[in-house]
C-alpha cells in the first residue's frame, strides 16, 4: 500500500524522492530509456518487511511498477517528440522563408495566412500587390492574369493538386514565365482545407 513504501524516480542526471524513502530496505526497481537515450529508474523500497512466505504481493507491485515504467517512458516520449518536431518547424520555416522559391498559405476563402519574402518579392516587383497576410488573392489581384488564378482555383473543387503557367511582361518588355502549382491540404480540426501556393 502507498503508506507503507516510498518511491525515488531517477532520469538522466535529475532524482526525485518521496518522504521516507531509504535505500536499505528491501525494493523492487524497474528500468526504463526514453527515444533520446536517456535511461531512468523506478525504485520502489518496503517501509514494512513481508513475511517470506509471501511473494504473490510481490509480484501484483512488480506488475504495477513495470506498468507504471512504461507509462512514464511513453509521457517522456510524447514530451520529446513534440519538442523535436517543434524545433524541426522552426527550421523549416527559416528554411521556407529564405527559398528562392514562393510559397504561400492560404485558407478556403483564399485569404493569405502565410507568405514567405520570396512571395512578397514575386509581388511587389512583377505585380505591384502586397501578398503579405490577411491579403486576398484574388480580391488583391489587379489585371487580366487574376482570371488564370480565378481559373485554377475553381478547378481545386474537383482536385487536389492543379499546375499551370502565368506569364508577365514588365515594364522594360522582359517575359517573366512562372511554374505555378497548388495544393489543397484538409484541416480535420476546422472541418476545412488550406491552399499550398508554390511558383518558381
């Protein structure tokens, strides 16, 4: 029973003790090692020695201890799987942010939610038009190449990925030819779908 044991959890180079715990009585202890290879220890000491005789007690907590061990190892794995798919977000989006190509994020109303300084720099120079977020798209867009992205758009309703080519002449009479691709990406939580919009 809980008051009559005392338990030290050790994890890497951190221990932590409860009350009246003391390595000189009898204890039972189960391993554990977590995705990044640090190991950990459960040790669970007796504060009231069992008769000799009675070893089924002994086994119902070594059960409960190696159920426990792993419970904790699975809550230490989540923590850091989700760290380090936070840290590998934070690299990717460095890594997005300064491509040479343009991505953009937008939501079903084709409001932007993300653009990378490529998508502003495609903008500002060929367009003359802020993509930064919360712009619209379509709405924002000024001239007759707008319809090829009405167009292509439209078409995402029956598919999930679409491809096609807008081109631009600026001011000096220089072609600028652009690969543009979207992706549609479905949100369960929202019950919605976001837009991936690459051009190169």
């Amino acid at each position: 029973s809980p008051e009559n044991t005392a338990v030290k959890i050790q994890y890497g180079n951190k221990e932590f003790y409860s009350i009246k715990f003391n390595s000189f009585y009898k204890s039972i202890e189960e391993g554990f090692e977590t995705l990044d290879g640090k190991k950990g220890l459960i040790q669970v000491v007796l504060l009231e020695q069992k008769n000799e005789g009675d070893e089924t007690f002994i086994k119902e907590e070594i059960n409960l201890l190696n159920a426990i061990s792993i419970n904790i190892q699975a809550k230490l794995d989540q923590l850091i799987l989700r760290k380090n798919i936070f840290n590998s977000e934070i690299r990717l989006n460095k890594i997005i942010d300064h491509s040479s190509t343009a991505y953009m994020l937008l939501n079903q109303n084709l409001d932007i939610i993300y653009s990378n300084k490529k998508s502003l720099e495609f903008g500002k120079t060929f367009y003359n038009l802020d993509l930064s977020k919360g712009k619209n798209i379509i709405t924002d867009q000024r001239g007759e190449k707008s319809e090829d992205f009405e167009l292509a758009f439209s078409k995402l309703d029956a598919s999930n990925e679409i491809q096609f080519i807008n081109e631009h002449i600026d001011k000096n009479g220089g072609i600028h030819v652009f690969e543009v691709r979207l992706f549609k990406t479905k949100v369960p939580k929202l019950k919605e779908f976001e837009i991936i919009l690459i051009a190169t």
